[in-house]
C-alpha cells in the first residue's frame, strides 16, 4: 500500500484544494442567490418551499461536481 499521500506537502495541498472547493461554492451560492428575484432562505426555511428545495439541491451537487472536477483535473 502506497503512502503517497502521508507526505506534508500532499496533505497540505489536499486541505487547500478543500478549502478553495468550499469557498468557491460558496461564493457562488451567494451570487446564485442574489440573481434569484426572492430569498431563497426565507423561502426555504420559513415557507417550507419543497420545490425549490429540489431546485436548490440540484444546483449544489452540480456546483459541487464542477469544482471537483476541476481541482481534481
């Protein structure tokens, strides 16, 4: 079994590479959020909007599956 990634230099740069993945989706549920014409947290949290619950998930994962793939290369 390879201890590749046992090494500092690897470690570091994957819990780099993590912390630039959050950040990136974050900053852009923030700009996804401020282009929707409503608040998607009121929306979500007070009125219990199911739909755009979906909608919401759908858009993180396919953030999500962007930003992997492009650190991962």
């Amino acid at each position: 079994m390879d201890i590749e990634w046992l090494r500092p230099a690897a470690f570091l740069g994957s819990i780099l590479f993590a912390l630039i993945g959050v950040l990136v989706f974050w900053i852009s549920f923030i700009v996804i959020d401020k282009l929707t014409p409503y608040d998607l947290w009121k929306e979500l949290v007070e009125n219990r909007n199911m739909a755009l619950g979906l909608v919401v998930a759908a858009m993180s994962l396919g953030i999500s599956i962007i930003v992997a793939a492009a650190i991962s290369g």
